[in-house]
C-alpha cells in the first residue's frame, strides 16, 4: 500500500492514499481493483433475478447482461461511501426482494464489472493468514499457491470501501484485492 507523507507545522505525518481519501461510492474498490481501469458507476447495479421479474415501478432500464448477472441503470445512486455493498429491495405492496450488488466500469473493455464480495487477501506472515480470517469473519473460499494468501467471501459487509480502509490499517495485511465477475474477452 502506497504511503504518502504530509507536514504539518513540523510534524511529519504518514497516510495511505487508499483509505485516506475517497468521496464517492465504491471508489477504494476501484483503486483497488486497478484505477486506470476501473471506474465507480454510481447510478448502476447487478442483480440475478431476471429482468421479467423486476418491478416496473423501480425504474430500473437493463443495459447489459453476462452470465447470470443482469445489470441496470438507475435513476439515482443507490449506494453511497458508506454502503458499498450489496442492498435488498423491497417491491412496494408485497414480500418480493431483490439483492442489488455494485457495479464498477471496465474503462478499457467499456463492459460492466460486479463487485462481487469475493477477495485475494495476503498477510505480510502464512500464520496471520488465519488470524485475519477471523478477525473480519471472512469465509475461506480458496487457499492460493502462495501459503500468505487465499480467496475469501467477505460478505455481510456494511461497505466494501469501509472494508478496505480497515485492512489498509490492518499491519497484518499487505494486499486486499477485490474479484469482480465481467464478461469473458471474445478473442
């Protein structure tokens, strides 16, 4: 992680520009996952439900799907920079819900990348691995070839930019990477 230093009146102060400064929803996710890229798109969300099966009334218009992943634009952000994460919404005048999943832009393939709440996570040491683990309560999904990483679920999550900010601090994490589900290259 990037450290920068500032002074101030003398005193010398160090802050990571990933957790020391964003604005907007799912922007640490998008640094993460590569700035030059990835860009936040606030006003688009993935779901799996079919599009049939969508409200109307929530004003939702489909734009692309890949895999199961249908992916809409809306008429306002619906998350901000304390929530990005995935959202349940509820139909008006009955049970049906929805989970709604954040959304990033592939700047280079132009294609909609969803943030899916799986990361690579890599301690500095193999035994904080565990710990870490723990710590955040993410499920272990996959160990890596490398013994100081694994692929994890880090869901139920308030923020996935909270998340990061948290394990950017963390002094036994040395990379917290989001994996995000895109459409495949056609060659």
């Amino acid at each position: 992680m990037k450290l920068f230093r500032f002074v101030f009146f003398g005193f010398v102060f160090l802050y990571s520009y990933q957790a020391w400064s964003y604005s907007e929803a799912c922007q640490l996710v998008a640094q993460m996952a590569g700035n030059k890229e990835y860009k936040q798109q606030p006003f688009r969300v993935a779901t799996m439900e079919q599009p049939e099966a969508i409200p109307k009334d929530w004003g939702l218009s489909l734009i692309e799907q890949h895999g199961a992943w249908s992916i809409y634009q809306t008429d306002q952000a619906w998350f901000t920079k304390q929530s990005c994460a995935p959202l349940v919404k509820k139909a008006t005048n009955s049970n049906y819900k929805v989970e709604f999943i954040p959304v990033l832009l592939n700047k280079t393939t132009g294609s909609n990348a969803v943030i899916t709440g799986t990361f690579i996570i890599k301690t500095y040491k193999t035994r904080d691995l565990e710990k870490v683990i723990q710590r955040y309560h993410f499920k272990m999904l996959s160990p890596l070839p490398n013994p100081q990483s694994a692929i994890v679920d880090v869901k139920p999550v308030e923020s996935y930019d909270l998340l990061i900010r948290a394990l950017d601090r963390d002094k036994d994490v040395a990379l917290a990477m989001p994996l995000l589900s895109e459409p495949r290259r056609r060659r």
